[in-house]
C-alpha cells in the first residue's frame, strides 16, 4: 500500500490519497485513522535501500543483455551455417 499526506500552507496534514493495490482513494486527512501514516519509516533515508535497488537493476540489466547476446549468438550461428 503506497500513500501520500498532503500538508495546507502551515505544514497541517490535510488530505491523503491512498493507493491498496486495489483501489485508489483520496479523502480528508483524519488524524484517528490516518495518523499512522506520519510515523512511517521512509526507505529513502535507508542508503541500503537505494543501493540494494541499484544493484537489482544491474543484475537485471546484465541478465536481460546475456538474454540478448545469446539470442544474437544463436542466430549468427544460423547464418553461418
């Protein structure tokens, strides 16, 4: 579940809107329900986090080009047969 709290001119929580993966919602922030959500842990103050993600684009990125280089491999064998 992702959210977003936006703040009026005084920095005040004042709306939130609300992705569950479902159905996204967007509604009056509400102190009693929504007040979790200003709590939360960011990843993006985790160095870690982004790092880790870095590196699970490139083993991405160097799978998807072996992928490529053998198709390529492969069809260079066929022409030169």
């Amino acid at each position: 579940m992702s959210f977003e709290i936006l703040r009026d001119s005084k920095g005040k929580p004042s709306h939130v809107n609300i992705d569950d993966g479902f159905m996204m919602t967007s509604r009056p922030y509400d102190e009693d329900t929504d007040g979790w959500m200003d709590h939360q842990l960011s990843p993006h103050d985790f160095s870690a986090i982004s790092f880790g993600r870095e590196v699970e684009w490139l083993v991405a990125e160097v799978n998807r080009l072996r992928r490529e280089n053998f198709s390529l491999e492969r069809q260079l064998e066929l022409l030169r047969r």
